[in-house]
C-alpha cells in the first residue's frame, strides 16, 4: 500500500508540474500575442499617418497645379489683350500681309550672329550656316 501511494504521489507531482508549465508557457504566449498587438497598433497608426500626410500632399500639389493653371489663363489672356490692342492678333491669326513681307530685307548669315543669339530658324528649328540668306 505504500508504494501506491508513493506512485500516487509521484503521478500527481508530475501532473502538477506538467500543468503549472502549460500554464506558464500560455501566459508566455499571452503576452507575446499583446506585445505583438502593440507592434501591430503601431505600424498601423504609422501607416495611416502616412496616409493622411500623403493626402495632405496631393491636396497641396492640386492647389498648386490648379493656381499655376489659373495664372497661365490669366497670362495668356493678358497677351492675347495686348496683341489685340497693336492689332497684331489679327496679323497672327490670317498671317502676313504680303506687301509688308515684300519690305522685310533680305540679310546673308554670319557666324558672328551667334553673340546675338541668332542660331536657329524660329519656324523650322533648323540651325543657320554661313551664307544662309534670312528674312
């Protein structure tokens, strides 16, 4: 009978320590899953701060892009006041009049043009070259 009890007492020990490990090892696991809760929490608020930076941003790129746009009608529509006014605007919209193109001179190319920032033909985008007649 005693060793019975004995054996008895040897099974519940073991019993009693497997089940304080099992508990220790889940309250281990618990506060892993907390730790990385937290972590988790973090990267999202991190990641939806940069969310809202990024809108913050787009709206400023919008609002700058739409005053660059807004500035750029009012320009053009400047020059376009201004060239109606000399009557050039109508000159640009039917062209030359060809009594007037007849009096431009005629003028031969030379390389020392280029100090003045003559390279190219406005229309063509063509370099000029030595000799070239221009008008």
């Amino acid at each position: 009978m005693h060793n019975e009890s004995f054996a008895f007492l040897i099974f519940w020990l073991i019993l009693s320590f497997v089940l304080i490990f099992s508990y220790i090892c889940l309250l281990f696991y618990g506060w892993a899953q907390i730790k990385k809760s937290a972590s988790a929490k973090k990267s999202t608020l991190q990641l939806l701060r940069g969310v809202h930076h990024d809108v913050e941003m787009a709206n400023d790129m919008y609002e700058s892009a739409l005053n660059n746009i807004q500035e750029e009608i009012v320009r053009h529509q400047t020059t376009v006041k201004i060239l109606r006014e000399y009557g050039i605007y109508n000159m640009i919209q039917q062209g030359v009049n060809p009594a007037h193109f007849i009096k431009i001179r005629v003028v031969t190319y030379r390389d020392s043009f280029i100090d003045f920032g003559i390279v190219r033909c406005f229309i063509c985008f063509s370099n000029y070259k030595e000799g070239d007649r221009l008008k």
